[in-house]
C-alpha cells in the first residue's frame, strides 16, 4: 500500500482508488505487449509491400487488400473485378466454423447437463475425463484422427470386417473429416461454459414451471434455454472463432478442396514463399469479422439487459 | 363431512427413499376454503407430503385425491394446484407481469386475457406498478407477493406454500402473516402451509396438523394443538410447557388422577387412555399461578428470571430437583419473586393435562 493512504477513512475500496492506475498497470502492460503491439504490427504489415523471399519493403502499399478484394488479370493490367476467391475461402470457413459450433452446441449442451446434474464428486471426474484429450497436443490429436478415419485405418477396417460396408467409406479429404477434427478439438470449449451457467441454475425454476402447467420441453425452451443463454453464448464463440482460424484440422484432414482461412494466412507466412502483407492483410479482415460478429452479440444482450 | 367439501384428501399415504421412510402411511383431509398447515420440525415429512401433493414426488403407497379425483401419478403440470416456493423460484429473465401471466398462457389462455388477469393479481397483492420490473430489482417481501400472485393467477383448487414466510426478516414476516390470511379469505381458496414455526401456524391457521418423523401427530384448531395436545411431542413442540413426570393414580375416562412430585394429590385432564404408572403432565408456563409455599400443589425455589418485555419468565426447581419455567405478566401489580426464595406453585385446573409419551 502507499504511503499516506489514509486508514480507516470511508471504505477500503477508497484507499486503492488513488492507486488505480498504478496497481493496474501490470495487467496494462501484459495486454500493451501480448495483445495490442501484435494486432498494431499486423497492421501496420498489411500495408507495407511484399518482399518476394518473405518479409517486408517498409513502402507504403494496398496491394494486400487489393489482391484480396480485386481480380485485375494475370500481369495487373486488366480492369478490375471482384476476386472471388479468397471471399469464397472466408464464406466456407465461416460456414465450416458455423456448422462445427451448431455440432459441438447439439453434443456439448446435454453433455453438460449430464455432467451438471451428477453428484458433486462424480462432477468432477466427469470435467476431468472431458479434459484429458488437452493433455495430447492439437498436432499429434489431429494426426490421429487423420488414421483413425483413413481408407486403411481401424474405423473402415473394422466396418469391413463386420461387413457393415463393402469399400472404405473415403472419409479423408472431405467437409465431414475436418467437421469432425473440428468437433473433436473444441468440443471441451463448448461444454464447459455451458456446464458452469447450468451447475448455478436453480432447478427450482423447473419446478414452478413444471407447477405452473409447463410440460419438459416447454421448460426447456422457456425457463432453461433463456437463462442459460450466457454460457451458451459463450461456448459458441469460444468454439466458433478457433474454428474459423483453424489451420490443422482442414489442412490434414480436409486436403485441398475444404481449404480454410486459417490455412490461407499460415500459407503466406511459411518458409520462403510466402505473401506477409497478405497474410496480415487476411488476418485482419478475419478480425474484423470476429469483431463484427462480436459486437452485435455485445449490442443484443444490452439490449435485453434495459428491456 | 360430505365429500365435497373436502378440498384434498390424502390417504394412507407411505414414501419410501431407499431405506429412509419419509411418510408412514398419512391420512388427513384438508376442507374447502380452509388455511391448513403442516407443522413440524425440519425433517418430518411436512415438505415432502407438500411436494407429493403438487406432484413433484411420487409416492410409494397410497392415494391423494382432490376433490375427489386422484391425483396419484399425474405429473405435476396436469394438476390443478399451484405452489409457492420456500425462495419463490421467481423467472429472473421475465418481468414480473410475464412471470405472473407464465402459468395462464400455459393454459391457454389469450395473451390479452392474461395479461388482464395478471393485472388484477398483482393489483391483489398491491404490486401494479411494480410489473415491468424484473424480479431481482424487488425487495425481498415483494418477491414473495410475486410469487403469491403468480401462484394465485390460474384460479389453483388449492395453493401449496413451503415456508414462503421464511427467507423475510422478523419485522415484515409478522405483518405479512395477516396479509396471506385476508388474502386466503378474499380468494376463498384452499391454502396448505408448511411451516416449522409454531407461532406461525397458531396464527393464521383454521386448522394445524403438527407432524413428526413421518407420522401426524394431531389434526386440530390452533387452540386444541396448544390447550389439549394428545402427546408430548405436540405439547413440547407447540409452545413452551413443563413436562411433570408424575404417578398415576387413576384413570377414569378423561380424567386421571395423579400424584404430583411431592406427594400432593392432582386431578386433570388426560389425552389418552393410559395404563396407570408413571406419565408426563404438561403444564404451560403461563398457566400456573404463585401462592405462599406450604399448600400449594408444588413447592419451589426460584433460581433465575428471565426478562421477556410482555413477560418474566422464571426458572425455579422442585424439591427433587426438577427445573420448571413460570410466566408472570409483566406490570406494575407483579409481583417478581427473588432468586432464592421458596414459593408454591398453583396448577391452573383443567389447564394442565396427563400425556401420553
């Protein structure tokens, strides 16, 4: 504490209020470097010019954005159009990430009522067995699952075996691989904030509606869905941002034809070849994006806060 | 009494959960229009009879049936009976009309007819201008009216309340305490409180079914609970009372005569037919008199006063050493006794009765 604070005058809380700043700034100086400075740097790379071995020319330049944006032909000479591509890229990462969230909210909801509604001891065990696959490494996880779901792995050898199919399902390579990689990577995302806003839910709520005439289901929707919104709300975006910036899963179980964001920006930062004004330049919009996507979040629960 | 008059009837009523009884076989009827408590202790069974009424448990053996239709299996929102929960178990994302009009539009009543007779509710128990607000941004006590107009919306056959009154502070509890009784009276509907607070019960009951370890002790007005309880449990537990083991001489009927520590014979009223023995005789605090020691029914010393404001309670001692409570009114014509001092004590006759164990 500092010096000449007075004790014992108004409440505590008084004494720190003239020390705010100075006992915040840890906290200010952890966000300054870890946060901001990157986001600045990211920025301030996406407008600088491409240096063709990777790096940077610190020449002020659009041509990142441009390229993302604008088709001007192969040597830069034709009228501009819309370029296609890399907005075709976003929307299916977007939907991919969508898709994963919904799967993982479907699964990880009941999954966390389970686990909610047990006793408080085997509660735990419960949250532990859903954090163990944490343990492993995303890489080495995601690698995994590439042979268990490949032609020749333990999935279709087992299902011919049984004679459930007659040739490998092709399960590699496709939306529902990386759907899957997806789902199995951030599942634990979604389940415990939902299992947190569901363990401080108060059953009695499902009694009086139950008293009240209200049958399981018209519970559910009514009393248990609105006020276990903000957990839910927070497992979706803690499931849908990674997965709109995952880069592991659609590159080694989606293979070419499901390439995402993710692996589009880690592309023109690897090794010699890469764009790095472009990939600063996609990281930002994807900010944006998620920015965007946030906000109007942020805007509807202030809302239903005043109603 | 006609069946019909009868609001709810349980009968022989059993649950088990797992090894644990909580209710051994419960039979009582509650009347229309009637303020019907369940008292005792926590752990009785008061809760879980009030639970398996409104359907929330099941029960292992037996039948309870309302107005004559049984109930038995039906989930609870198939019954026509609503409940006013021990925290009120308030919707905290709906306003307080939305939660009062939630149990009409389950109904299926039209939104413009609920959301008129929610109005009317809560103009009930004065909470109109209070229902847009949500009901985090109310008083303790106006949540608990919330949760009466919520549960008195939808026109219940019988209103359940678990202890409504025990989450309020001392001061607005006691006035609440009137306001349920002229409102049960205003909507002439059958309530069943549960409560472990005698004083409670005593005063806003018609009739009180004072319950122990899954058993009901007795069924009867507040005045027959506390002026003739059938046992000790009843006696003891309703009220303050001195329990006198004492030798029974004789029992005729009603009446036992019995011999008081000391040796002075006494003629009172007895609760059961009991064998002659040794039994316990209540005597209230209040109802026994100070006399000059000598020929009174007992002598005493006194060891302790206790200030109460309306009363003085004092501790004295019997001569085998039995510690009895006396209650003198305090004014300025009592005279209070020292510590020390031997005096006699006068039983009120037909005040003091012979209980079974």
């Amino acid at each position: 504490m500092a010096a000449g604070a007075p004790m014992g005058a108004g409440t505590s809380s008084h004494i720190y209020e003239g020390n705010a700043p100075r006992l915040m700034a840890p906290s200010w100086i952890f966000i300054g470097f870890f946060l901001l400075a990157p986001v600045i740097m990211m920025a301030v790379y996406s407008f600088l010019t491409k240096e063709f071995r990777g790096g940077v020319i610190w020449e002020f330049s659009l041509a990142a954005y441009d390229q993302f944006f604008f088709d001007r032909g192969l040597f830069g000479d034709e009228p501009p159009s819309i370029e296609w591509t890399y907005i075709g890229i976003f929307w299916r990462s977007i939907w991919q990430a969508g898709l994963a969230t919904f799967v993982c909210l479907l699964i990880g909801f009941p999954t966390a009522w389970f686990i909610a509604t047990r006793d408080p001891q085997s509660r735990s065990i419960w949250l532990f067995l859903v954090t163990i696959p944490y343990w492993v490494n995303l890489l080495i996880r995601t690698v995994s699952m590439k042979f268990l779901i490949r032609d020749t792995g333990p999935l279709n050898e087992f299902l011919l075996q049984v004679g459930v199919i007659g040739e490998p399902l092709g399960l590699i390579n496709t939306n529902f691989a990386v759907q899957l990689g997806l789902f199995y990577s951030y599942l634990p995302f979604m389940v415990l904030p939902i299992y947190a806003a569901v363990e401080r839910y108060d059953f009695a709520l499902s009694e009086a509606a139950a008293d009240l005439y209200s049958g399981a289901w018209t519970t559910l929707r009514l009393i248990i869905l609105p006020v276990v919104k903000p957990g839910i709300i927070a497992g979706c975006i803690l499931v849908f941002v990674p997965s709109l910036g995952a880069f592991l899963a659609p590159d080694l179980l989606g293979g070419a034809k499901t390439f995402m964001i993710g692996s589009l920006i880690e592309e023109q930062f690897k090794g010699n070849a890469g764009n790095w004004p472009f990939g600063a330049a996609a990281s930002m919009i994807l900010l944006t994006i998620v920015l965007c996507i946030l906000l109007v979040y942020a805007r509807n629960q202030n809302k239903t806060e005043i109603r | 009494m006609a069946s019909q008059d009868i609001a709810v009837s349980v009968d022989q009523v059993v649950k088990h959960y797992g090894n644990f009884t909580a209710l051994h076989g419960v039979s009582l009827d509650i009347r229309e229009s009637e303020f019907f408590t369940l008292l005792g202790p926590s752990g009785c069974g008061k809760t879980t009879l009030l639970r398996a009424i409104a359907g929330f448990e099941s029960v292992s053996e037996g039948h309870i049936l309302l107005k004559g239709e049984d109930l038995t299996g039906l989930p609870p929102h198939q019954r026509p009976v609503n409940t006013v929960f021990q925290q009120y178990a308030l919707f905290p994302h709906m306003t307080v009309l939305e939660n009062v009009m939630f149990g009409l539009l389950r109904k299926g009543w039209s939104k413009v007819e609920a959301v008129r007779r929610g109005q009317d509710v809560l103009d009930l128990v004065q909470l109109a201008e209070f229902a847009k607000r949500k009901p985090t941004q109310l008083s303790g006590g106006q949540q608990q009216r919330v949760a009466l107009a919520r549960a008195l919306a939808p026109r219940p056959e019988v209103l359940l309340l678990d202890e409504p009154l025990s989450a309020l502070d001392l001061k607005l509890r006691q006035s609440v305490r009137s306001e349920l009784k002229a409102l049960q009276r205003e909507t002439g509907i059958a309530f069943i409180f549960v409560t472990h607070d005698q004083e409670e019960a005593l005063t806003m009951s018609d009739r009180i079914a004072v319950m122990s370890n899954g058993r009901v002790q007795q069924i009867g007005s507040p005045k027959e609970i506390y002026e003739a309880p059938v046992n000790r449990f009843v006696a003891d537990f309703v009220g303050e009372t001195n329990l006198l083991d004492v030798e029974i001489a004789s029992i005729d009927g009603g009446t036992a005569s019995v011999v008081l520590p000391g040796g002075t014979p006494f003629t009172c009223p007895a609760a059961t037919v009991l064998d002659p023995g040794r039994g316990h005789l209540s005597a209230r605090p209040e109802r026994i008199r100070i006399t000059a020691p000598g020929d009174a029914h007992l002598d005493a010393v006194v060891t302790g006063h206790t200030y109460l404001g309306t009363d003085i309670q004092l501790q004295v001692r019997l001569s085998d050493g039995e510690v009895m409570s006396v209650r003198l009114q305090n004014s300025e014509t009592t005279s209070v006794p020292e510590v020390g001092q031997t005096i006699g004590l006068q039983l009120e006759e037909g005040a003091a009765r012979l209980l079974a164990d």
